[in-house]
C-alpha cells in the first residue's frame, strides 16, 4: 500500500495508458481511436514530467555571474531536462493528431463514415 | 572547416533543406521538384560514402552538434554498422527517387511538389534515426520519419486512407512505447546519450526496472518494423501506397527499425546483458520462427503480386530479428549484412511491380502474363531479384542467408535453421509461380484471336535504369560480400559470442 500512495504518478500514468490503449483497439469510431491515441500520448507525457516534480522546488540557476559557490543548490531544483523533452514531445505527438485528423476527414469524404465496420463493408 | 569533417551532419542538413526547397520551388514550377530531390539525396549519398570511408581509415566518428561534449549535447556517432546503413538507405533513396519521376506523373500528376517534399523528407528522418547517438534524439527522427510515412501512404489509391490510418494508430503505439522505455532508462541513469548509457547501465543490471526497459523498447521497434504477431499494419498500407511511395518506404523502413534494434543491443545495452543475463535469447528466436514461417505461409495464399511482396517483408523481418538474437558472431553478421541484401531486393520487386502497374495498370498475379516477350529487360532485371529473395548463388540474398544458417549451427538453434530453409523453399515456389505466369501465359486477347506479332515495349528509361542497376548491384554485393564482411560488418560484431 504504501507504494500506490507514493508512488501514485506510475499508476496515474498507467491507468491514462490503458485507457488510451482501450480507445485505440477496442472502438469501432475512428476519431474516437483519435482521441485513444491521444490520451495515450498524453500518459507517456505525464510520466516524464512526474519524474522531474518536487515540492517547492525552484529552477536552476546561477544567481551571480560566474560564482560557483552562488549556484542554486541541486537538491532545491527540478530537473528541467524531462519538461525539455516533453516540449518536443508535445510537437511530435500534435504532429501525429494532425496528421491522424487530416486521414479521417478523408476517409469521411470518400466513405461518408467514421464508423470502422461500416467502412470495411464498403471495401469488401 | 573540411566537407570532409562535416560529412556526418551535412548527410542529414542536405535533405532537410532540400525539402524545404522542393516546396519552395514546386510553387514556382513543379517540374523543378524532381531536380531538387535529387541533388538532395545525391549530397547525402556523397557524404554518406565520405563519412564511411573516412570511418574505415581512422575508426568510430564522434560529431559533436554545437561543439557541446557528449552527455550534455547531442551526439552523432558514426562507426562500421551505422556507415553500411547510412549508404544502403541514400543509394536505395536516389533510385527510388529517379524511378519515381514517370510513376508520379501517372499516378499524382496534381501533388508532385507535396509528394517530393515528403519523400525528401522521409529520407532525412530515416538517414538521422541512423546516425544519431542519443536515445532521445532518436525518438523524434523515427517519428519525423513515420508521419512523413503515414502521409506518403494516404496518397496511394482507393485503399490507402484506411490503411494509413491503422498505420498511424499501431505506428504511434510503437513509437510510445520506445518513448516510454527510454523514461525508464532515463530515471535510472539521468543519461540519454548511447555511450553514457553503456557505461553507467553495467551497474544496474540486476534490476526489473532496466529489463522492462528493453522490453518496452524492444516492443517499440518491433511494431515499427512490422514483427510477425505486430505485422498488421504493414500488408495493405505497403500494397495501397503510391508505387513511388513503395519502393522508398518498403525496402527501408522496416530495415531501419532493424538496425534500431541491434544498435539498442549492442550500444546502449551490451551483448553480455542482451544474450546472457536477459535471458530472452530463445524466446525471441522462436517468435522469429513464427515470423518466417507465418510471413511465408500468408504470401503463398496471396494472388496480388504487391501483397504477397509484403508478406515476404514480414518473413524477412523474421530473418533478421532472429539472426540479431542468436547470440552468435555468424548471426548478427548475417543479420547485419540481411540489412543491406534486403534493401536492395526489395527495392528491385517493388520497382518492378511499379513498372507492372505503371504498364498494365494493375498488381494481381494475373497482371504479369506474356511479360517476358514485352519486356524481356525489365523481366531479366526482376528474375535476378527473384532468385537473391529465393538465395540462389551468386546473388546476394544467398550470402547473408549462409551467414544466418552458420549463426543458427554455432547457436545450435536448428529450429530457425530450419525456418531458414523452409522460407527459402516457399520463395522458390513463390517466384517460380510468377515467373511461369510471365513467361508461359500469353496475355489473352478480347477477340480470341492469337496475337502473333507481339512487340517489345519496355518501361521508359527513368524506371528502367534504377532497376538495371540494382539488380547489378545485388550481384555485386554477392561477389564482394567477403570483403564487406571482413572490412566493414566484422569491426561492428563483438567476438566470442
């Protein structure tokens, strides 16, 4: 028990996976695969910048020019590398929605459908 | 200030820019895009061929990007292995590119200048995902290079669009999950950079977290390069692009993800965790048995040429997955060297199934017949592709399936050996199939008449020349494959598995 509650990030992040996994495999609507894949996107997100939280952390920097003994100390900091990250992250996976978007308003202007098995009827 | 020296980021600073340019010039005149294309990709080839010489001369090429020193910047990190694959993927890159100016004229006449830019594009995403030394950095490129492949897939015909959307949606699983396994090495390590990571790992290696990091990761490429239970995507998104699309997407993509996975294995984890303390060894050369068996099986029930050429891509992956995992020196060279041999034959079907298309206007078996008469060089060029994919002697499908077979021997792994053979079997009834349509069964006439005088007329020669030569390198590469081996593959392999 004590785990889930420290922990609780990890299962926040793989309950957002799963969810966004269901979407994506399980729903016969092809934006609702969309917004799947999204939430699934997201969850990996979420998990990167968790690992770099802290309480009343601050950000790092040198606070006189140059002073090494003036630096902020690491300990009182948030890693900034993970939210770097995830800036392209973020880029990469609106990127992909586009992209994912821009399919189904295709697929709906030549099937008249989002729905998958209605479409694959069409293709047979 | 040498090119020589910059060779390592100008391969990928060239196409990056000249996709921009094919955009830029296509609003002008589209009959500038092609032009551009390829000077584009030829530049990456020139740096490409500079940076592996250069390599073979003096060792492992360490490019600093902004001059920042490795774990902190990022790192391009150019040695044996990755010099072969960048070279494959630029010469596999600038024959699909010159094949693809009559086909996209007949095919695209309206998107020239979108599809150029894309395909450039793609090519950039694909020669940085090699070439790079960063986990992270990586993971951008490979998706740089898969949502230039969804797109250029949504562009083939009736079926594409639905194709391209399964695509995307298991394309992005794989891709996540590769994310998600670096966050897992990150945690442990606070290093992204590959070498960083080979040396801070050693020490953690008796924990979960780290073989849950190989596993997210291995899963990751295994959808990208289409691994036989994750292969769903790759069958009809293959048969419906664009044919152009194919022949750049099929031979390297999935080649890519490969080198991925060995560049994994061995650079950020090490052999000695991969083979001995994972443990994972024999499952996976198992489910590379499935693969190859499965892959073989689906192409002999298929009667569209495209199609079935799909499904040998799936057997193939299984070739070169399980030869990376039989933890053996013959096997990975053979995994290695199955890469380059690969790329090339698959790239000479798909442009011939492009020339069949473009020609007869369709890819089913039936399309084929009575081509030997019509088209007896671009026929000639296909057979030769044929017999590499079957691995008959001297072609070079041959060598790199001998190296496997040794790998599997030294392994003492005769399951896959026999996968090997079976598949090999399987291509030989395949391709022989194909050839009799094409040779026996003149193309029957709507009148009933026979048609006695049947002229030759052959694919125009943009399409002709790309295939010409790589069927002549696939016998090259065949005759020189010692060398390469002992000159290039053998620095990449670690001895004494």
């Amino acid at each position: 028990m004590p785990s889930i509650i420290s922990d609780y990030n990890y299962w926040i992040y793989i309950l957002l996976m799963m969810i966004g996994l269901y979407a994506m495999l399980a729903k016969n609507n092809l934006v609702k695969k969309v917004i799947g894949m999204s939430i699934f996107q997201t969850a990996i997100i979420i998990f990167y910048v968790s690992i770099s939280a802290k309480e009343h952390a601050t950000i790092p920097i040198i606070a006189h020019h140059g002073a090494a003994e003036a630096a902020i100390d690491v300990a009182h900091y948030a890693n900034p590398l993970p939210h770097v990250l995830m800036l392209t992250a973020i880029v990469v996976s609106v990127g992909t929605l586009g992209v994912a978007l821009a399919l189904c308003l295709g697929i709906y202007r030549r099937y008249n459908s989002l729905e998958e098995d209605e479409i694959q009827e069409q293709l047979q | 200030m040498s090119f020589a020296e910059q060779a390592p980021v100008l391969l990928v600073i060239i196409p990056l820019l000249s996709a921009l340019l094919v955009n830029m010039v296509g609003l002008i005149n589209r009959r500038y895009c092609l032009p551009v294309a390829v000077t584009g990709i030829l530049g990456s080839l020139t740096a490409s061929v500079i940076t592996l010489i250069r390599v073979m001369e003096n060792g492992v090429i360490s490019y600093r990007l902004g001059g920042w020193p490795p774990p902190f910047g990022i790192e391009y990190v150019i040695d044996h292995l990755n010099g072969l694959v960048l070279v494959t993927i630029s010469f596999v890159s600038l024959l699909a590119v010159i094949f693809s100016k009559e086909s996209i004229k007949k095919e695209l006449p309206e998107k020239i200048p979108q599809f150029y830019t894309l395909f450039v594009l793609l090519v950039t995403g694909l020669l940085g995902m090699t070439v790079t030394g960063d986990a992270f950095n990586l993971y951008v490129l490979l998706e740089i290079s898969a949502l230039t492949g969804y797109a250029l897939i949504a562009m083939g015909d009736n079926r594409a669009l639905v194709a391209s959307f399964n695509y995307i949606i298991l394309g992005t699983i794989g891709a996540s999950f590769y994310l998600l396994g670096v966050g897992h090495l990150y945690i442990m390590t606070g290093s992204l950079n590959m070498g960083d990571l080979l040396t801070i790992l050693p020490r953690l290696y008796t924990l979960n977290v780290v073989f849950i990091a190989l596993l997210l990761i291995l899963t990751g490429t295994w959808i990208k390069m289409a691994f036989f239970p994750m292969h769903g995507w790759l069958p009809n998104a293959y048969t419906y692009a664009p044919s152009a699309a194919g022949c750049l997407v099929a031979p390297l993509v999935t080649k890519v993800s490969v080198y991925i996975m060995i560049r994994i294995m061995l650079s950020v984890f090490s052999p000695l965790y991969v083979y001995n303390i994972a443990g994972l060894s024999e499952t996976i050369v198992w489910m590379a048995v499935i693969a190859i068996l499965s892959g073989s099986i689906l192409a002999l029930a298929q009667t569209d040429f495209k199609k079935m050429l799909t499904y040998l891509i799936v057997a193939e992956v299984g070739y070169m997955v399980g030869g990376a995992w039989l933890a053996s020196s013959a096997g990975l060279t053979g995994a290695i060297l199955h890469i380059v041999n690969d790329a090339l034959m698959t790239l000479c079907l798909f442009i011939f199934a492009g020339i069949v298309i473009y020609k007869r206007g369709g890819h089913q078996l039936q399309d084929l017949a009575g081509l030997y008469k019509k088209m007896p060089v671009t026929m000639a060029a296909f057979t030769v592709g044929a017999l590499s994919m079957i691995g008959v002697p001297p072609t070079a499908g041959f060598f790199s399936k001998w190296y496997l077979i040794l790998g599997a021997i030294d392994a003492g792994r005769y399951h896959f050996m026999a996968a090997l053979l079976f598949s090999s079997l399987v291509n030989a009834i395949l391709f022989f199939r194909v050839i009799e349509i094409a040779y026996f069964e003149p193309k029957i006439d709507h009148h009933g008449g026979e048609t006695e005088n049947i002229v030759v007329d052959e694919a125009p020669l943009s399409m002709l020349v790309p295939l010409i030569i790589v069927a002549l390198s696939l016998i090259v590469i065949g005759l020189y494959s010692g060398d390469i081996v002992t000159n290039i593959i053998q620095h990449s392999v670690p001895q004494g598995l």
